[in-house]
C-alpha cells in the first residue's frame, strides 16, 4: 500500500458582469456595480503519484496488531491479514535469520514478538543488542519486501549507498556468523534506513 498527497481546495468568489467602456467586462471582484453576478464554488482536488518510503518498526507494529484485531484499524490504511503473511512468507523464503512457517496468525504473532512489539498486554523484552537488530532488520525486510524502500537508500556520505537489500545482507551475515561487534552498528544503519523519511 502506498501513500500519496491529497487535498482539496475550495474556492468561493464572486463573478459579474460589468459595463465598461461600453465594452461588457467578466468581472472577479465582489462587490462591483454588476448587470449580472452570481456566487461560484469551486473545488479544486490536488492529488500527487504515488510515493512511499521506509517505515519504521512501530508502523509495522500497528500493521501486523491491526491485522490480527480490527479493534487496531485506524484511518482505513491497515494492510490485511493476507498482504501481511505474504510479505513475511516472503521473508521465510530468503532470510537466512527469520523464519515463518506457521499459520497466517501464527507467523504475525512471530513477527510481532521479533520487532518487540505489544500484543495483548505483553511486550516482549528486547534488551540485547542481538534482538534489537533483529527487530529492526526485520522492519528492514518488511519495507524492502513491500516496496517502501524502493529506491531509498542511506548515504553513508563517501559515495556509498546502501539499499535495503544491502543492509539486509551485511546485518544478516554479522548476525549468522556472530559477528557480534558490528551489532550495535549495523542495529543503527537499519534504524536509520526505517526511519530516515518520516
């Protein structure tokens, strides 16, 4: 689902008819000794493409409780239970770090628990520097498999830019070979990537 810019504009005034000059003039000024006038309303809608960029985790939070209870849904811009699962099957297909292989249900709970998100009442303790990449690589993951972070990318400011799918493989290989003195580092480039735009 993407965002995009939308907005309307009304526009009240008055046009008349005037004569000037013996010429008949269209008027915009209220007021003027008209022949002929009448009141106008005009809505202008403006509406840009569509854009998106990276979310961060706690959007990804309320999406996957949204998607588990309608009592979560706000503004009609949730993503379903059913788009949701197909981005984590996704996930399960190419992530050598997360795994969803249970029901639809089962693998958003997972998913939840993993970005540290609340459900029913409980947050689940992310506290080490391990869980806190993996809560934000998994944000990662969700934005790149979405297409939120298509075309976005962080400028590390020496001509290197990482995609998402950057980032996804130097955190995924420092998480699966222990690497763990890059954890703390590469836990911030995947924040930054989240939440750069918002």
């Amino acid at each position: 689902m993407k965002s995009f810019f939308h907005k309307t504009i009304v526009f009240s005034t008055q046009i008349g008819i005037i004569l000037f000059a013996s010429l008949l003039v269209l008027t915009l000024v209220p007021g003027a000794s008209s022949l002929w006038y009448e009141n106008v309303n005009t809505h202008i809608t403006v509406k840009t493409g569509e854009w998106s960029h990276p979310r961060s985790k706690g959007y990804w939070c309320n999406q996957l409780a949204g998607a588990l209870c309608s009592c979560h849904r706000h503004n009609g811009n949730s993503l379903s239970l059913s788009v949701l699962a197909g981005y984590l099957r996704t996930i399960d297909n190419k992530s050598t770090v997360f795994t969803f292989n249970g029901t639809d249900r089962q693998n958003i709970i997972t998913a939840m628990s993993q970005l540290g998100c609340c459900h029913n009442g409980c947050m689940w303790s992310h506290n080490s520097m391990e869980y806190k990449l993996k809560a934000q690589l998994l944000a990662v993951w969700l934005n790149t498999v979405s297409g939120y972070g298509e075309g976005y990318y962080v400028d590390l400011g020496n001509t290197t830019k990482l995609t998402g799918w950057d980032i996804i493989n130097l955190a995924e290989t420092a998480l699966t070979t222990n690497n763990v003195g890059s954890y703390e580092s590469l836990k911030d480039l995947c924040e930054t990537y989240n939440t750069q735009w918002d």
